[in-house]
C-alpha cells in the first residue's frame, strides 16, 4: 500500500529582520495582531501553500488560540493590504495564501525532495522555476469546481427547505467554555455560573468578547470606589441578563455614566450622611434596618 503524500510542512522560516510591510503590519495590529498572523502562518504551511477560509474556519480558528473573530478578521485584513496575504485569490476562490507564503513553502517542499504534490494553478502567485519540478501542476481548477457544487448544493438544499444536521453550541447544556471560564474566574460574584453563561452568549449576540470583559472590569471598579458591600453586588445572571446591568459599563456609556454620578456627588454633597445611605441602599434593591427601616 502506497504511503500518503504528505502536503503540508513541518517547519518554516521566520526573518530576524523583517520586511517592511510585516514592521507596518505589527505597527498597526501590535504584538497580539502579530502572533494571530503567525497562527495562521503555522495553520496554512501546516495544510499546504494556501488553506480554504470562511466564517466557521475563523470561528473554530478563533476559538483554538482564544481570541475574538473580529480580532482575526481585523488582522486579515491589514495583512490584505499589506500584502502579507492575498485578497483577490481569497475574494475570487476563499482561500488564504501569499507569494511569500508559496515561494517559502514550495523551497522547502523541493529542499526536502518530496514528489507528488498536486498544484492547483489557479492558485499559484510563484514562477515555475519557484515551484520546481517536484509537483504535478494541474490546469483545470478541480478543486474549486469540487467546492463550487458543494457550496450549490449545500445552498440549493437550504433553499428546498432541507435540514442541514449541524451541531450548535448550547450553554444551557454544553461544557463550560474557556472563554467563559475567564469570564466568570473574574466575576466579583461567585454564583449562578451556568444561567450567567447562558445570558452571557445572548450579550455577544451584540457586543465584543473584549468589550463585555471590560464592563466586568470597570464594575469592579465601580464596587471598590463605591464601596459596595457583597450583599448588593449583581449576581452574574442578573449583570448579563433581563435587566441589563452591564449596559451601564459598555463603552458608548461608561463615560457618561461617570460623568453624570460626578454631578450628583458635587448636588449630593452637603446632604446629611443616612439620608445618603438609606437612599443609596434603596438604589440596589435592599433596605437595612441599620438604614432607618
């Protein structure tokens, strides 16, 4: 039996003097949008010279290296137009691939003498005198007429009304995310875990991963400078849920929230200290018998 021919790469080069157009990459997406580009370095010359990309592969992609898909979106998109990778190969067939990436790839490929790699030259950016003679070049775009009639197929049978069997993220059930881990690890409340993961994924439904971890934060914030006590901290399940606590915390709202709790320190200030107290405890729901009930 004929051993499989291996496609992708064990290894590849990284520069100790980079490029200019990967110094102005980093310079705009900073260090973190720099190891994302090197992910997906690793991910392609791991496959081949190019990999196919749409919505799910950035998904599970984003979910592998524990970052937000805007995040990936956003570093594809600079490396477009640094050209780090190559937007009409990706606009024209959904792949992610680049003239350095292939000229990289098939050097290595020829250095190691392997044979039979079929080359789509369709999606070729290199010379053949880069590519070598150790491939099979094929003329005929196969492999994106192969995925041209699934992608049909797959639309015509939605248009028919035919269910596709796909295996949705359910929090009410599913494990414990690590996403989520961190999430409820710096929650200043510890309680309601599963029903605040549930309510958890809606909130993203509309904001960022990032954004929704920076409402956790500055509500710590916000506990501490208002010296909070425990009993009157929002539950996990009730900061993400009906009543939308975290709304107060998001970035259209955080600044102008300060601002207005500001004015009524400066209003507030030569008001007698329980009638602040008792009114202050009403505000969170709760009357102490300390506070005059």
């Amino acid at each position: 039996m004929a051993r499989p021919i291996k496609k992708g790469l064990d290894y590849f080069p990284l520069d100790v003097v980079l490029e200019d157009d990967v110094e102005l990459f980093e310079a705009e997406c900073g260090l973190e949008g720099f190891a994302i580009l090197i992910k997906l370095y690793q991910k392609i010359y791991q496959s081949s010279y190019y990999i196919k990309w749409g919505e799910d592969n950035s998904m599970l992609f984003a979910r592998k290296i524990n970052t937000s898909i805007d995040k990936i979106k956003n570093v594809i998109k600079i490396a477009f137009k640094r050209n780090l990778l190559n937007e009409n190969l990706y606009d024209k067939y959904k792949i992610l691939t680049s003239k350095g990436i292939q000229s990289r790839f098939f050097k290595i490929y020829n250095d190691c003498r392997r044979k039979g790699l079929k080359v789509n030259t369709d999606f070729v950016l290199v010379n053949d005198e880069s590519i070598g003679v150790n491939v099979e070049l094929t003329k005929v775009n196969s492999e994106s007429s192969t995925q041209s009639k699934q992608e049909n197929k797959k639309e015509e049978d939605i248009k028919k009304n035919k269910k596709v069997k796909t295996k949705k993220f359910n929090p009410h059930k599913d494990s414990y995310t690590d996403e989520y881990e961190k999430v409820y690890s710096i929650y200043p409340s510890n309680s309601g875990k599963r029903q605040g993961m549930v309510n958890f994924y809606k909130c993203l439904n509309d904001y960022s991963y990032e954004e929704l971890i920076r409402t956790i934060e500055r509500y710590k914030i916000s506990i501490k400078k208002e010296k909070i006590s425990n009993d009157y901290i929002y539950k996990i399940t009730n900061f993400f849920g009906l009543k939308s606590y975290y709304e107060d915390f998001l970035d259209e709202n955080y600044k102008e929230i300060e601002e207005k709790k500001d004015e009524k320190l400066v209003l507030n200030k030569n008001l007698p200290d329980d009638y602040l107290k008792k009114a202050y405890a009403i505000e969170y729901g709760k009357e102490d018998d300390e506070y005059g009930n």
